[in-house]
C-alpha cells in the first residue's frame, strides 16, 4: 500500500511540475490574429541617442472576432537599444505609413503625428484599421543594430492572446554625429 502512495504521490510531483512550468495561465496562448509581414527589411542610419520610428504593418485583423490591442514590445532587444514607447498613428492624418524615420515625430510634425496609446486600438473581425504602431528607440552605442520581431499582446473575446509580428529592422548608428539625419519641419507629410 504505501508502494501505491508512493507512485501515486510521484506522478502528482511530476504532473504538478511539468504543467506548472508549461502554463501560460493569465498570459494566453500564442496565435496569429493578425496578419504576420513577410519579405521586410529595413534600415536607417542615425547618430548616437537619436530617437529612431520603426513602423510596423498595418493591423490586419484575420479572425471573426474583434481583437483589442493591450501591448507591443521588442523581443530580444540588443543592450544598447533603448525602448523610448510604442504609440499609434492613423496612417491618414500622417498621409501614409511610416517606414522608418529619425526624429521625435510627435514634436516635430504635431499636426500630422498625433499618438494614440496602442491599448486604444481596436480591430474590427476580417478588416485593417487604420492604425499603424510605431516602435520608438534610442541607441547608445555605433555600429549595426538589429531588432527581428515584436511581441503583440491583445484581447479577443475576453481571452488574452499574443503574438510575433515580424519587423526585421537594422538601426546604422554612427559616432560622430552626422548633420541631418532627423525629419525637418518642411519634410512633414502634407
């Protein structure tokens, strides 16, 4: 009998370890709600601590459900990329999409730029929004600096959810500073 409780008593151990290390209980599951980029590459130089907008793709929502935007982050960051904020922009007030440009975008083309948080952004079952997340970044040290991929965390259906959106960006930060590399006024889309 105390053989049975033994065994017994191991493969609960065993099952509460295994499922415990494995749960992604309050953190969803991984799955694609929105349509994943392909055959991206970008780069953009800047100086030194110059604030860097990546943009990645419009939302496309692939579902039936409407999804909710909680958050964007980098994965894998290089140490010396900061996360400055992930904002959205409605791509037809900035007159396009942003690829990639240097500069503080909100400051320097106000009435073009204005950020919304992206936990704000909802996206509508089988349609694109009009919203585009822009990562911003600071680099603290030359040389060539990659960032492959964000992570998307939203809600659908009240079940958090997340997934990888690729963005395949390189950053060619230089030291000693060059002049212009920043977006200037005149440079504003109309």
């Amino acid at each position: 009998m105390s053989n049975v409780r033994y065994a017994a008593g191991s493969v609960l151990l065993a099952t509460t370890i295994f499922t415990g290390c494995s749960s992604t209980a309050g953190q969803g599951s991984e799955q694609a709600v929105f349509e994943v980029q392909k055959n991206i590459g970008v780069s953009q130089r800047a100086n030194v601590s110059a604030i860097v907008d990546v943009g990645l793709a419009r939302f496309h929502n692939t579902t039936s459900r409407a999804v909710r935007i909680r958050s964007i982050r980098l994965v894998r960051k290089p140490w010396a990329v900061h996360l400055l904020g992930v904002h959205a922009f409605n791509y037809v007030t900035m007159g396009g999409f942003v690829s990639t440009t240097v500069g503080d975008m909100t400051k320097e083309c106000p009435k073009q730029f204005n950020p919304i948080p992206v936990s704000q952004v909802i996206v509508p079952a089988h349609m694109a929004t009009n919203w585009q997340a822009v990562v911003a970044i600071r680099v603290s040290q030359p040389g060539r600096w990659r960032l492959w991929r964000v992570r998307i965390d939203y809600v659908t259906d009240g079940i958090r959810g997340w997934q990888y959106q690729n963005l395949w960006f390189t950053a060619i930060v230089v030291n000693p500073p060059r002049p212009g590399l920043h977006m200037a006024p005149s440079e504003c889309p109309p």
